[in-house]
C-alpha cells in the first residue's frame, strides 16, 4: 500500500514470515511472541523475520524503518526477580543472506533442505551480514507498545536487487541470564499489533541531485 505525500511515496511493508529460534529439533513458527535474549534455564533466543518484497520502479530509498511491537520483559513465575533480573537489552538487526521457511526453521537448521552455518545463524557474512543495519534498546519499566529500527540499508540492498531472505533480530547481551524480550509476532490474534515496515521513495520529480 502506497501514500503519495508530495515528496514520493509512503509503503507499509506487512510481515510474511517469522519464527523465534531457540532448539535445533524445535520449530516455534506457531507462537504469539519473537523472542530475543536469555532467560536462566533457558536456551538463548533470536528470532527472524521476512517482509512483503518491496515494489520496483518508484525511485530510489528515502529511509526505511522496522516496527516491532514490544510486549513485554519474560520472567517465569518459578523465578525470583533476582534468579531472573529485567535487564537492559539491547536489539539489533541484521539482513539475512540465506533463505529459509518459518514453519522449519530452528535454532540450527533452515529448513529441511539445508542447515546454518553457525547455530543461530553466524554474523559473519555468511548465514547474516556481520555489520547491523539498526537497533534499539530495551530498558527496565519500558512500557509496552511499538519500537523503531532504522533498516534503510538492508531495504536499499533489496532495492538493489539483492534477495530478500529477511532480518535477524538478537540481544547484544544475549549471553546474559536475565529476562527474554518478547515482540508480538504475526501469529498474534491482534493484528495491529503484527512487525512491519514504514519505508519511503522518491519522487522521480523529487530525486535529489
């Protein structure tokens, strides 16, 4: 869907697909939450996402910006607040450069044709880019709602021509035990609430020199 705003146009990128991993032999595509981080007891969580391709021929990328709805900082209720502490996360995001399908995937496989590289998918240009396009951070008593992540690059990538195998969302401290991030996913019975993409392009008329 596309806005024209007087200085290009305005597209809301819905998701496609997205699945937590967590376990080599698990699939989680079926949960309401993309989870990142550590919680204690726990193995570590990232998690992907693929966005509706973006359209052709409208002028080159403006910005790009990803919207993840952040629901809340997971503590099980058998924990203490001090076995399972609300620490400050920090979230970014990478472009993937394998493909895979979310009702496959695991924390060690892509789908049932082909394994990661690394478990968890190696940021090492390899299974994702090592540089990330954007992050966000995710702090004690941060109320629920949506977070914004600058992912211009990897959208300018796509536009370039480069396959759009999605974003790999994970904790920079994920190693550390505390509480899991959990994002609504599109497997969330509110829509509203569903990850998506505001990107904007340039008018042919507006093209910058």
């Amino acid at each position: 869907m596309a806005t024209n705003v007087g200085a290009g146009s305005i597209y809301k990128l819905k998701i496609a697909e997205d699945v937590t991993l967590e376990q080599p032999s698990v699939n989680y595509d079926y949960l309401e939450y993309l989870l990142v981080g550590l919680h204690a007891g726990y193995p570590k969580k990232r998690s992907l996402l693929k966005f509706e391709d973006i359209p052709r021929g409208d002028g080159p990328i403006n910005y790009a910006m990803m919207y993840l709805y952040y629901q809340y900082s997971h503590k099980a209720s058998f924990y203490s607040v001090y076995q399972a502490p609300h620490i400050t996360r920090t979230i970014q995001a990478h472009r993937v450069l394998k493909s895979w399908r979310e009702t496959e995937a695991t924390s060690s496989k892509r789908d049932h044709r082909g394994v990661w590289g690394t478990e968890w998918l190696g940021l090492d240009d390899i299974d994702a880019k090592s540089q990330p396009t954007g992050q966000t951070t995710i702090r004690a008593g941060r109320p629920s709602g949506f977070v914004e992540i600058d992912i211009t690059s990897v959208v300018r990538e796509w536009n370039a021509g480069y396959p759009n195998y999605g974003l790999l969302i994970w904790a920079t401290n994920e190693d550390q035990e505390g509480r899991d991030i959990r994002f609504a996913s599109k497997s969330d019975t509110d829509v509203s609430k569903h990850p998506y993409i505001i990107m904007n392009c340039f008018s042919t008329e507006t093209n910058p020199a």
